[in-house]
C-alpha cells in the first residue's frame, strides 16, 4: 500500500518554465487537494477535487492548474514557473464519508525552487 | 467559510511542563477538527481527530485535545513535555465534502 505518492521530490526551474507535479492514491479515495508550504504562512490550499471530473479552487490558485481525470490521480501544473512559486507543496487525499472515517493522508511533499 | 486561527506562533517550555497550543476554529456547521505535527524537513503527522464522537480526543504521543463547542476551541495539550515534541503544530478544520483548511502553525520549542 503506497499511499499517496508525489513526484518529483525536488526540482529547480527556471522563471517562465512549465512543469507538473504528479501525485497519485492507491485508496480510492475521493477527496484530493494540493497545498503549498511557505515559512509562517502554514500549508495554503491551491486547488482541491472531491471526485474525478470535479476540480475547485483554493486560498492560492493563481499559476496553477489542476484536473482529475481519474480517481487516484491529482497532476498540479505550473503553468509559467515565477520566483514566488518556490516552496514545498503536499498532496493530499481523504475520503469523504462521515464518522471515523476522515482521516487525510498527506504526500512527502515535494521541494520547488525557480530562479 | 470556515477558518482556523491559532494563537501564538511560538511557544517555549521547559521539560516535564504544561504543553497547551491553542486553536480556534470557524465554521457555519460542525466540523472535523484535526491536530498535525511536522518535524524539519519532514511531511505531516496526524496526532489526533475529532469527529463528533468524544468531545476528548486522545492522539499519539501523549497528545490530547478538547472540543469546546461554546468556546469553538481545540487546544492541544500535553501534561509533561519532552524534547522530542519540538516541531511544528498545525490545527485543521473540513466540513463534510469541502478541503481541510490549516491555521498558520505554532513551533513548539522544548528546553532542557
């Protein structure tokens, strides 16, 4: 059971560069969301899905974009990489139901610098 | 919509002390209430969850927290702290069917 799974761990880009961060879930789980990490700003949410084909955006989702083509995965595109995008960004994923049920389990994260 | 506000964004103490971070929340409904912990360089940890069950939740490491619904608090506490428990504290609140929402975090600093 790999759990939530993010790649890459780290990676520097250039300013104007465009990549993706993959992350993907072996739990079925219907609920996915990416935040990014800055020091004392706490993790803010960019972009969250509570099922594929449902995508909406968070506290920071300006030069983001998202799409959930398939239940396990939740790709973060990086649509023209600028300097204030560095940070460290952490997928989530969760199910939704009520109860004990909802717990949210948390990528390793993933370290971004652009220069 | 709903928010978490976690007051002190450092807290110092002693080993053996009273650990109490402190966290606020803010929702139209009832919510699930989580406590995280994250040590350098390091992803998050669940401590514990509240998820309308016990108002007293008791997590890992020792760890437990209250939910006061008059008070829309959740503080974490610790009876007696050790040098291990320096990391960052992160409070999170979600609502059945939105994305969990995190507070700016509280560096819990452990002095010998």
């Amino acid at each position: 059971n790999a759990g939530v799974t993010q790649t890459p761990k780290f990676q520097v880009l250039k300013t104007g560069q465009s990549m993706t961060l993959q992350c993907a879930q072996d739990m079925n789980h219907e609920y996915m969301s990416w935040y990014r990490q800055d020091p004392g700003m706490g993790l803010r949410l960019i972009h969250y899905s509570v099922g594929a084909g449902i995508t909406d955006q968070g506290e920071v989702p300006n030069g983001y974009n998202v799409s959930r083509s398939t239940t396990e995965d939740f790709p973060l595109r990086l649509l023209s990489a600028a300097p204030s995008q560095t940070s460290v960004y952490f997928c989530a994923s969760g199910d939704l139901t009520g109860g004990s049920g909802n717990t949210i389990y948390f990528g390793e994260g993933s370290w971004l610098t652009v220069v | 919509a709903q928010s978490v506000t976690q007051l002190g964004s450092h807290v110092s103490v002693s080993e053996g002390a009273l650990v109490l971070l402190r966290c606020n929340y803010s929702s139209s409904v009832p919510p699930y209430l989580f406590w995280y912990v994250q040590y350098p360089n390091q992803g998050l940890q669940l401590l514990l969850k509240y998820t309308s069950a016990a108002t007293l939740v008791k997590g890992i490491n020792g760890f437990e927290a209250e939910f006061k619904k008059s008070e829309t608090s959740f503080h974490l506490t610790k009876p007696s702290a050790h040098m291990s428990d320096a990391a960052e504290y992160f409070c999170a609140v979600k609502k059945a069917g939105t994305a969990l929402i995190f507070g700016k975090g509280t560096t819990l600093s452990v002095s010998s």
